[in-house]
C-alpha cells in the first residue's frame, strides 16, 4: 500500500455542526466527535488510525469506537476495538478484533467481555489461501465461546478445497460431556 500512495500525513477531525455530521444526520446517524490519521512517509510506517465518540444510530448507542491499520515490513496489521461506558449495552462492555495480513496468510482474533468482565468470547482464526483451497485454524486451546471455555484439538483444521471439498480435523470439547462439535470431512453440495 505505502509504495503506491504519495508520501503524506493527513489528520482530520469532525464535531457537530458540520457537513459530516450533516450528511451523517441525514441518514439517521449521529455522533460527537471524529478523529481520523493517516501517514504514508516513507520514514515511517504507512498507519491509519480512527477514533469515533458517541456514535448513534437509531437507538443503539456506541461509546467510543477505535479503528487502525499499521503496516510492518511487510504486515499488515489491523484493530477494530469497541468500549460502552456503564449504563451502555452491558453484555459489550469491550469488544476488540484484531489481527494480521501478509502474503497469503491472515489472523483474526476477537475477544468481548461483559460489565461484570465475564469474557463471552475469545478465540483466534488462522488463514491461509492455498492454490485450491482456503485452510483455517482456531487458536487458543481454550478458546471461550458464549462465556464458556472450551477445548479445541491441538492440531485442527479446516480446509475448504475449491471444489467444494471440505477436509477438516476439528474437534471441540465444552465442560459438560453432551457438549462438543467434530468437523471431519465432507462434501459440500
């Protein structure tokens, strides 16, 4: 990305009363202030950074909204982290998703927790595009989905072959016995 933009630095910033906030009131859509960076200069790496406070939209209300990229060597890395104030949709106290590109592989690793800071979810996805196949596996062992810790196999996959083959070693354990899910292979149709 860095190699094709020209060099420059660029910051904006947005409160009420406007155009921004105009063609966004337009649309039923509201907040009170915007920040948003981005830098490209050579001597340092290309990085884009936004903060967005007290974004509404129709009834649901979002804190403080944080976006960002930033390229290292030659990974790109990326971040999208939501916090509520108390009061404000309790179960999403912090939500954060972040991760990595490069070449063909890519992370994505979300985690969210409640008020009372209960994780509901935590848990890693590891891509890799193949010549004919996507391959995607789950990180950590112990990831938390729906407030409970489960217990994924060390050496899972799953591999979507573009022939609409699935090939996939996963299974995951929860606390009780009745609870797991097995991937194995499949025909998709």
């Amino acid at each position: 990305i860095q190699e094709t933009l020209p060099e420059f630095t660029l910051r904006a910033q947005a409160q009420r009363n406007n155009i921004l906030h105009t063609l966004m009131s337009a649309r039923g859509m509201d907040f009170r202030a915007v920040d948003v960076r981005v830098t490209t200069m050579n001597s340092n790496p290309f990085r884009v950074a936004m903060l967005v406070n007290s974004l509404k939209t129709g009834s649901l209300t979002l804190d403080t909204l944080n976006v960002g990229l930033l390229r290292r060597n030659e990974q790109l890395n990326y971040f999208v982290r939501l916090a509520n104030r108390p009061g404000n949709i309790e179960q999403m106290a912090l939500i954060a998703l972040a991760g990595n590109v490069q070449g063909n592989k890519a992370e994505l690793n979300v985690y969210q927790r409640d008020r009372t800071d209960s994780v509901g979810f935590r848990f890693g996805l590891n891509a890799e595009l193949l010549d004919s196949a996507i391959r995607v596996t789950m990180t950590p062992e112990r990831p938390v989905f729906g407030n409970i810790a489960w217990r994924v196999n060390p050496d899972n996959y799953v591999t979507y072959h573009f022939n609409k083959v699935l090939d996939a070693n996963l299974r995951l354990d929860g606390p009780a016995p009745d609870q797991h899910v097995d991937i194995a292979h499949a025909p998709l149709e």
